[in-house]
C-alpha cells in the first residue's frame, strides 16, 4: 500500500475534485481487486453539516469499522485544525453559560443502493 505525503497548509485543504474519468478508472481498480468488498457507503448531508458545523471542525475522519453482524461500516467524527477528533467541545449559551457538549460520534451508513430510489 502506498500513501500521499500531505503537502498542503491546513487540514481543511486536503481533497480534490480528480475529475469522473479518473473518479470511474479508481472504483473500477477496487471492485476489480477486491470483487466481494462492500462497494461503498452513502452519508446524508443532514449528518454531515452537523459534524462540520461543531466549533472548530476543519474536516470530517472516517474509519473503517464491522457492527455486531460482521457488516462493514464507517465511523466519522469531526476533526480540528490540529488533527484531533472534536469528542467534546465547549459553546457559550444564549445566557451566557458555559456547558460542554459530546462530539458527534456518527454511524448508519446506508450500504443498500436499492434505498436510494434505485440508484448505484
């Protein structure tokens, strides 16, 4: 497995629009490879904003993970400009009080294309 040095100034630069042709060459080398992997995940917007919306995020992280049914998943949390998962954050009440509040920690990823009105 090779990996990318990051060369860029802050986390939330990394990621780049590569294009549909190389988008389609990419996924084709994984499910040629690797025919009886999961072929991919889908995530709401809804979750997505939540997470970016934490003070601080810059990013999201997403790791691989299997449920209790051996059934592959993501779990993605926010990430800050230091490349720390956002567990818990503090915010400024509109009283003016100061609470802490739990990080979002999500999952649920839909993996049956079918659900999404026949699309794949």
């Amino acid at each position: 497995m090779t990996t990318n040095t990051l060369e860029t100034k802050s986390l939330a630069e990394v990621g780049e629009d590569i294009g549909l042709a190389e988008g389609i060459q990419l996924v084709q080398n994984f499910r040629t490879s690797n025919p009886d992997a999961t072929p991919g995940f889908y995530i709401g917007r809804n979750i997505i904003d939540q997470i970016l919306n934490q003070p601080g995020c810059v990013g999201i992280n997403f790791r691989k993970c299997l449920t209790n049914e051996n059934e592959e998943h993501l779990v993605y949390t926010g990430v800050d400009a230091d490349g720390k998962d956002i567990l818990s954050y503090s915010a400024v009440t509109n009283t003016g009080d100061l609470e802490k509040y739990d990080g979002i920690v999500a999952d649920k990823v839909i993996i049956d294309w079918s659900l999404l009105n026949g699309n794949s």
